[in-house]
C-alpha cells in the first residue's frame, strides 16, 4: 500500500471517529480509488461507516467480491473512472450526488442503497443485486438503468429519473416502484420494460415522459404483476410497435390512464396502448388522449376487469384496417362506460368493437351522440349486459346503420335485455328491426315471403295484424254479399222459404265466405244466385275466401308462436 497522501490521512482519522469528511470546500479534494478500498478491508472504520463528501475520486474503485461490515457513503463525490461493485457485500451504500461514468454492482448485497440526485453517463448496472431495506434512485441522471433480477424489500423511489432506458425485467420489489415525473427516452429501443417484474405495491408513472423510436414498445410489461398501475398526466411518444404494452401482466387494483393522460404512436402496429389477456382486480379508467398514426388506439382482448371499465373523456384516433378501439372477448365485473369525446378511424377499419365481451353491470354507451358523426361503425356480435340501455332507438339505428354486416346476436340480446326488464313491447319492436334488418342484408331465404310475413304478422311479433285483415276480409265479404243481394244475386237455399235471404242471413253468409274455420249459420239459409249477378258475386267470392283462410291462418301460426319459432 503508497503512503496515503495529506487528505487520505483525513480521511483515516475520519473514518476511525466516525466523522462524515466534507472536502467540497476544500482545495485538495482528490482521493484514490484503493484508499478506499484499503481502508473498507482495513477493519479500523467506526461502525458508523466511511463517510465522505465531495470528494473527488481517481482511479477506478473495484470492490469486486468484497465483504464488510462497513457501510460506504461517497456524497457529492466525482468518479474518473467507472464504479466496479460485482458481488459486493456491505450494509449501505449511498452515492448521493455524485457524478460517474458507469457503475457495475451485479449481486451486489446491502440493506440500503440510495442514489438520488446523481449522475451516470453510461450503464448502472444493478443485476441481480439484492437491496433489503429500500432503493432511493430520486431526480437521477443515466444512459441505461440495467436492474434484471433486481431484488428489493421495500420500496424503488426513482421520481423524476432522467434516463435512455430502463430495464427491470424480473425483478421483484416488495413496496412501490415510485417513477413519476420520470423521463426516459430511447432513440432506437424499448424505454421502460418490465417484463416478468414482480412488484408488490403500485407502480407510479404520474406525470411521466416516455419517448421510444424504435424497438418493441415505449412501455413493455409482459407477464408482469403489481398492485395497481398509475400514469395520471403521464406523456408517451412513441415509435415503436407498441405504445404501451401489458400483455399478460396482473394487477391487484387499478389500472389509471388519466388526468391528462397523453399517448401518440406514430407507427404503432399493435395498438397505441395494447393489453391482452391482462388481469385487474380492480378499475380500468382511460382518460385523455389516445392516438396512433398507423395502428389501433387501444386493443383489450381476452381481459379480465374486477370492476369498472371507463373509457370517457377521451379523443381516441387510429389509422388502421382493425378496430380503433377493440374490447374484445373481456370480462368486465363491473359498469362499461363509453363515453369518448372523439372516436375516429382514418383507415378502413371499425371505430369501435366489442365482441364476444360479457358486462357484469351497467353498460353506458353515449350511442346517440356516435350514430350522429359522419363516420361510426361499430361491431357488438357476442356483447352481452343485463341491463337494457336507455335509447332503444338509437340502439337499433347503430345495428341498422351503422354494422357492415347483417348479425342477429345483437338483437337478440337487446331483445332479451327488455324483456327481462318487462319491457316486452320494446322487445318485440326490436325483434322486428331485427327481422327488417335480415331482410335488407342478411339471407331471409324467400324476401317476398319474408316481407309478407313482416307486413301480414310483424314477423309473427304483431299477430293482431292478421285479425285485422280478417275483419277487413269480413267487411268486404259482406259489401260482397249487400252488392249482389242489390243485384239480385242472392236466392233462398233450397227447401227455404222465400223470406230467408233477411239480413242476419246475409251476414251469416258474409262470415262463412270471409271466416272459413267458423260456421255460423249452421245450414245455410241464403246462397249466391246462379244468375249473372250471382256468378260474378261468386267468382269475387273465391277470392274472398283465400283472404279469408290466409289471414285466419297467419293468426293461428301469429298466436301460437310458429312463425317466430321458423
């Protein structure tokens, strides 16, 4: 070991007393890297630790696969050369301040690490390092956060984090991660990834910035879990395949896109903001801005929401063949609210879908005020809710208008939905829609057979209609039977007397022509003539009758359901 230099020797003293040495302030302020070095393995330093501030550091500070019990405390310090800390084990560790080129601590082991308000040109490297107690990593300057495996008791307090990457791919943290005001922008990769992480508290990205031009995703979370994910007022510029990314990822609680939320993509294939097969115990709540310029707004398929999804308040613009915003195949426990200021999409794909997923309460859906834009289309086929909306009409618009296609599930539920509310009128209203909408773009088979059974029957839901052609068939059978009694054209049956041909006869005889199942006069009384009047009264007659058995027909099938059941 050289002979230590005049502020090294202060630095001993220090140490052994337990003193915090502060060299801001004075003139010589260089310490070497193996001073340290010797004196953390030297076993004379207080139980305090070594402390020292200001110090300006050369030479390159290696504590590989060294093993203490004194606690090192370099504040406000300059580092030449890069920090080496592999396998490193010690109590604490705090770089407060300080400013280095790089700092290598894969397995490093303390209780305590803090590093706020530092400086970091290239890689912290944290790998596998183990921190017992909590990681303090505040309004922090890096190239690359690298913390693979990074395991960590309590809490990640990195607020305001200044950074080109961060990574913390299976990692595991006992408390909160703390991000926010976070700014992290990559040029050609992924920004913040944290796929496989484990955190136990929340996760805090308020008021973040994350920017991404390259790479999979601005911010990657696959497989990951948390307590709740929170980015109120967060920003994220981005490049990359994904905005933001959770697929597969669970969370405890809520998920919180809100409060100025800010998300543009402007190559985003897999949507602005993408989450597939994701669980949250909680709410999902999207507020804000929500855009891409080659891609889908916000993709959730095959999801699982413990309450209430709330997309409201918010402009949602894609460009893109698929949906602009897809909810597709998810279980939502709770209320879905859609209530978006703007739902645009510039490709030609839908605005909006909603298949195949399952609301386990209220569904409030501002469809009057979409079905008045210029351009909504919209898929519900498999959308299924208990509770009937409150603008039936401008449900049925949506389906009529504003569907590519013909689907009969849509209707069907709506139906259902009234029905078990008791609403069985609307109900039947809206199975007629649905038998219209058949017509004009679906495959009724036969269409003018289709649309005599809607006019005749209302499609077997109004089977009143046929009574009614039934009793106006009975007012022209007996308009029939006056004009030809005018003209002479009814005679007494035989073996009656002359007299037989009175009126109650002659609407007896109206009704036989006019009601085929009923017979009312037992024998008839009164006949039609074989005279010109009574020829032409009978040929007008046959055709009085077929209206007569049509219309008595389609009231037995109406009544007794079978034109609805084919």
């Amino acid at each position: 070991m050289s002979r230590p230099n005049e502020t090294e020797q202060h630095m001993i003293r220090a140490a052994e007393s337990g003193e915090v040495l502060d060299l801001s302030r004075r003139g010589n302020n260089v310490v070497r890297a193996t001073a340290i070095r010797d004196l953390l393995r030297s076993g004379i330093v207080d139980p305090r630790g070594l402390r020292v501030v200001g110090a300006r550091v050369t030479g390159e500070l290696n504590l590989d696969f060294i093993s203490t019990s004194t606690a090192l405390q370099l504040d406000d310090c300059l580092f030449e050369e890069p920090l080496s800390l592999h396998d490193t084990d010690l109590p604490a560790l705090s770089l407060d301040g300080s400013t280095m080129p790089e700092l290598n601590a894969e397995n490093l082991r303390t209780r305590y690490l803090t590093m706020d308000d530092a400086r970091c040109a290239g890689v912290v490297d944290l790998e596998n390092a183990h921190v017992d107690g909590t990681f303090l990593f505040g309004d922090t300057s890096v190239g690359l956060m690298y913390a693979k495996g990074l395991r960590v008791a309590r809490n990640v307090k990195a607020a305001g984090l200044h950074a080109r990457e961060v990574r913390f791919d299976g990692c595991d943290i006992g408390g909160d991660l703390h991000l926010q005001g976070a700014v992290i922008v990559n040029g050609s990769e992924t920004a913040l990834v944290l796929n496989n992480a484990t955190v136990g508290g929340d996760i805090h990205l308020d008021s973040s910035f994350v920017k991404a031009t390259g790479g999979d995703c601005g911010v990657l979370m696959l497989d990951g879990s948390a307590g709740a994910l929170h980015m109120m007022g967060a920003v994220v510029r981005t490049a990359a395949h994904c905005g933001i990314c959770l697929d597969g990822s669970r969370f405890q609680a809520d998920v919180r896109l809100n409060d100025g939320f800010d998300a543009r993509s402007t190559r985003a294939p897999l949507a602005t903001i993408r989450m597939v097969d994701t669980r949250i115990g909680g709410s999902l709540l999207v507020q804000g801005s929500i855009r891409n310029d080659e891609g889908p707004a916000v993709i959730v398929q095959k999801a699982a929401i413990g309450a209430t999804l709330n997309i409201s308040d918010t402009v949602l613009e894609a460009t893109a063949q698929r949906p602009a915003v897809e909810i597709d195949d998810t279980d939502v426990s709770g209320n879905l609210i859609l209530w978006p200021e703007k739902l645009v999409n510039h490709g030609d794909g839908y605005e909006l879908s909603l298949a195949g997923t399952e609301v386990g309460d209220l569904l409030v859906f501002n469809v009057p005020k979409l079905v008045q834009t210029d351009v909504f289309t919209v898929t519900v086929n498999g959308l299924t809710y208990p509770e009937p909306p409150n603008d039936t009409d401008a449900w049925l618009t949506m389906l009529r208008k504003h569907n590519f296609k013909y689907e009969a599930q849509p209707y069907q539920q709506l139906a259902a939905v009234h029905r078990a509310a008791g609403h069985e009128h609307t109900a039947r209203r809206v199975l007629i829609a649905q038998q219209e909408d058949l017509r004009h773009r679906g495959d009724p088979g036969n269409r003018l057979w289709h649309w005599f059974l809607g006019v005749t029957l209302g499609y077997g839901y109004r089977p009143s209609r046929a009574v009614i052609g039934l009793l106006v068939t009975f007012l022209l059978a007996l308009c029939l039977v006056w004009t030809a009694d005018a003209h002479n054209g009814l005679t007494p049956a035989k073996d009656r007397p002359a007299n037989s041909c009175s009126p109650v006869n002659r609407i007896s005889l109206a009704a036989d022509l006019a009601i085929p199942l009923v017979k009312l006069g037992g024998t008839p009384r009164c006949e039609l003539a074989n005279g010109p009047a009574g020829q032409w009264a009978t040929g007008a007659g046959w055709v009085v009758q077929i209206l007569g058995w049509s219309f008595a027909t389609l009231s037995v099938a109406g009544f007794t359901g079978l034109v609805r059941k084919s």
